[in-house]
C-alpha cells in the first residue's frame, strides 16, 4: 500500500501550498472553486483526490495542527468528487481517476 506522507507541504519549512495564492493561485482557485460548488473544505477535496487514486493511497496528513485534520477527516462522506476533481487534473495535465475511496 502506498502512503501520502505530508501531501500538503510544499517544501521542508515552507507549510502548505492549500491557501498559498502566491505561489500557487490557479491551483488555489481551482480548488476554491470545487470546494465550494460542493460543500466540502479545500483540503477534504485535495484528500478525496489522492484516496479516489487506482493505486489506493493512504493519506497520513503529517500535522500537529487540529483545524488541518478536522478540514481533512469527512473524506468519505464527498460522494461525487471524482467528476469535480477533474478541473485540478486537468489544469496538471492530467486525468483524474476513477474509483477508489
């Protein structure tokens, strides 16, 4: 089985790229966007789009920070997030994948 160490830090000491608008607007506003469409928090979608992998990744969040896993947890509960993940994907070039999770 393949683990998710840490998915959202964007370098050593750098924090996470989840609300870096800086550096990562597009990606930020894409998330922004299906989230919201959704009900969901970015960080849920983000985590909804690794587990739905065919490869069937655990995500191990990697934070001490309570509000991070709370935002995270209901994962399961996001239905269908596979169609809407697609507008990250495609921004990346790549597909989303179906199933999973």
């Amino acid at each position: 089985m393949l683990q998710a160490w840490s998915p959202f830090q964007k370098g050593f000491f750098d924090g996470v790229f989840i609300g870096d608008r800086d550096n990562y607007g597009e990606l930020n506003q894409a998330l922004d966007e299906l989230s919201k469409a959704h009900g969901v928090t970015p960080s849920g979608l983000a985590v909804a789009w690794i587990v739905r992998h065919p490869a069937n990744i655990q995500v191990v969040l990697g934070t001490t920070n309570p509000d991070r896993v709370i935002e995270a947890a209901p994962v399961r509960t996001y239905g269908s997030l596979a169609r809407s993940g697609t507008g990250c994907s495609v921004r990346r070039g790549t597909s989303f994948p179906e199933g999973g999770g």
